[in-house]
C-alpha cells in the first residue's frame, strides 16, 4: 500500500464526525461510574482534560514570540491558517522541566468563546478513571488551583483532571 495514504491530511468531513463523536463521550457514565479524559504531560506531570475540549491534537509548530508579554503568553501559531494565542501550560501549571521529547505536541483546546494553543510534552490520548478514585489535589502540587481532583495510577505518576474554567481565566489574565 503506498505509505502516502497513511500521510494524507483528512478531509472536512472526516474530522467533524470524529469532533462530533469525541463530543459525544460524556465526562462521566453514571452507570459505570468512570470519567474519560484526554491525558497528557507537561514536565514531569500528567494531566487530564474532558475530551470535548481538545479540538486538535497535532505536532509542535512554529510559535512566534510576541514581544512584551510574561512567559505565559509563549507567542501565536498558524492553526490550519488561523493565527491562535499559544500559552505556556508549564508556566501556568508550575511544572519542573520533565524528560526532553524529541517531538513535542501542541493541543487546541476550547472554552466557551475561547480558542487557544498549549504545548504539551506528550500527548497520551484517552483514559477512563473510576469516579471512586478522584481525591482531592495535594497541597504540594503547584497546579492545585487549576485542578478538581488527582487520579492515582498504578503504573506511574497521577493524572490531575484540570478545571478548564480556572485555567482559561489564567489565559485571559495572561493575555490583558
């Protein structure tokens, strides 16, 4: 097969059914009593967020600095021809510098009106958490105002579910 299939960027119409069915996935399943959250890292830390609010996930470009702005604003970048405001999740989040990834990944998430860029370390995809294990966030962690709760995993460090109305203030504080 001619490895140029794999490699084609999907049409319009492929990438609103899967926003469409990612937007489906409902943050919690009473039934089941689980959460699924699109998880990634930041530094040495691992994060969660609903589903519906990552609009792209896709490999690092360019981010163009803007001058004059905290380390927060880290500048903007061209998503599929749309100049988008690229922030510093590490700043916001207070995360130590974690293990260099040789492709860094950015993530366009949506709030509300809002529309923004984040350069993630490692983008993990889905994972789905029982509600049970949600404890509260521990004073230690840097991030605490930005989270709801911490999901503890066996196989590594924790995913802290991010309160995405806390965090985009964070941004429009950022960007006055």
């Amino acid at each position: 097969m001619n490895a140029a299939f794999f490699q084609r960027e999907p049409g319009a119409a492929d990438r609103e059914r899967w926003r469409s069915e990612v937007a489906a996935i409902p943050p919690s399943s009473d039934h089941e009593g689980r959460f699924v959250l699109f998880v990634f890292r930041v530094g040495g830390e691992r994060f969660g967020i609903e589903p519906a609010r990552v609009e792209l996930a896709t490999l690092l470009p360019d981010i163009h600095s803007m001058p004059h702005r905290g380390a927060t604003l880290a500048g903007v970048v061209n998503v599929r021809g749309t100049v988008t405001l690229c922030f510093s999740l590490a700043d916001v989040l207070g995360c130590a510098p974690g293990p260099a990834e040789e492709r860094p990944m950015l993530l366009v998430l949506a709030h509300g009106a809002w529309r923004v860029a984040c350069r993630v370390d490692k983008a993990e995809g889905m994972s789905s958490f029982a509600q049970a294990d949600l404890q509260a966030p521990p004073s230690t962690l840097q991030a605490a105002t930005h989270v709801k709760g911490v999901f503890e995993s066996g196989n590594g460090p924790g995913v802290a579910w991010l309160d995405m109305g806390s965090l985009f203030e964070a941004f429009d504080a950022a960007a006055r």
